[in-house]
C-alpha cells in the first residue's frame, strides 16, 4: 500500500482499540500514534470497522447505550453508532472525520483472519483526507484483499 499516509494495525481490547503496530508517513504534516494508544472503540474508524463485524447486538451488548464525548464532534449514543455500523457493513469502510482528535481524520477497514480480527487505518489530517479521499480508499482495499490473501480468512463463524 502506498498511501503517503500513517497506517496502523490494531486490535480491540475490552472496549479499547489498541494500536500494536504502525508505519509513520515521510512527509513534513503527519501523524504519529503513540504504540499501546488505546481509544474507545465507538468513536474510532478502526473501532467501528472491527465492531461492524458483529451483530448490532453484540454491539450493544459491550458498549451500552450511551458514549463519553472526546470532541463535539465524537458518536454519543447507540442509534447513532448502529447508522455509522450499518454504512460500514454496506462499504466495508470506516470513517472518523474528527470524532477522537480534533482535526484528525482516520479510514479503516477490519479484516477477520485465521490470526484473529484486526484494524488497518489510514491516520490523516483532516482536510488532506477530503482532498485525496477516493485515492485512499482504493489504497485500503487493495490493502484488505492482499492481507486476507496473505494471512488466510477466517472460517465463517457460527450466528
């Protein structure tokens, strides 16, 4: 993947995203996530991506009803995260557009491997993601589709 961007790859911990590893863009305006950073899951593009993968259900069952709010900017409530879960279900694609850092924009997708579920996230600031949208979005697929072939998919889970 060649986004001229900072990729992550995480994990979800308990309510928390965790970041265990990352690449840091070469360019003069980045951004640089601290490894171990966690974040709630319901406010961050890869928290969601990974949470999309289950149920609404599942969903509600581990983060209740109602959210902190990290900015003015940050999902609140339950009816709010199931609109974002199901538009990521339908793209497989997951935005945060200010919601965690104030200025910061994230994409990601979850992919669900013979590894375990993860995150990769496109870190941005925020009027560069609006500028070069569409690039990075095929970036991040073709991303997803040569991780799955590289790690293996995982085997379709019981409902």
């Amino acid at each position: 993947m060649r986004p001229g961007e900072t990729v992550s790859l995480a994990r979800a911990n308990g309510l928390q995203l965790a970041v265990v590893h990352y690449i840091v863009a070469e360019r003069e305006l980045r951004v640089v996530p601290r490894l171990g950073m966690n974040l709630p899951l319901y406010s961050t593009s890869g928290g969601r991506a990974l949470l999309a993968l289950d149920t609404d259900d599942a969903a509600r069952t581990l983060l209740g009803e109602a959210y902190p709010a990290i900015t003015d900017l940050t999902v609140r409530d339950f009816p709010a995260l199931m609109t974002r879960l199901a538009e990521i279900r339908r793209t497989g694609l997951a935005y945060d557009r200010g919601e965690t850092l104030e200025g910061i924009s994230t994409m990601a997708v979850a992919i669900d491997t013979i590894l375990g579920r993860f995150s990769i996230s496109l870190l941005i600031p925020g009027p560069r993601l609006q500028k070069n949208e569409a690039h990075y979005r095929s970036e991040i697929l073709k991303c997803k589709e040569a991780l799955i072939d590289e790690i293996g998919k995982a085997a379709l889970r019981d409902e």
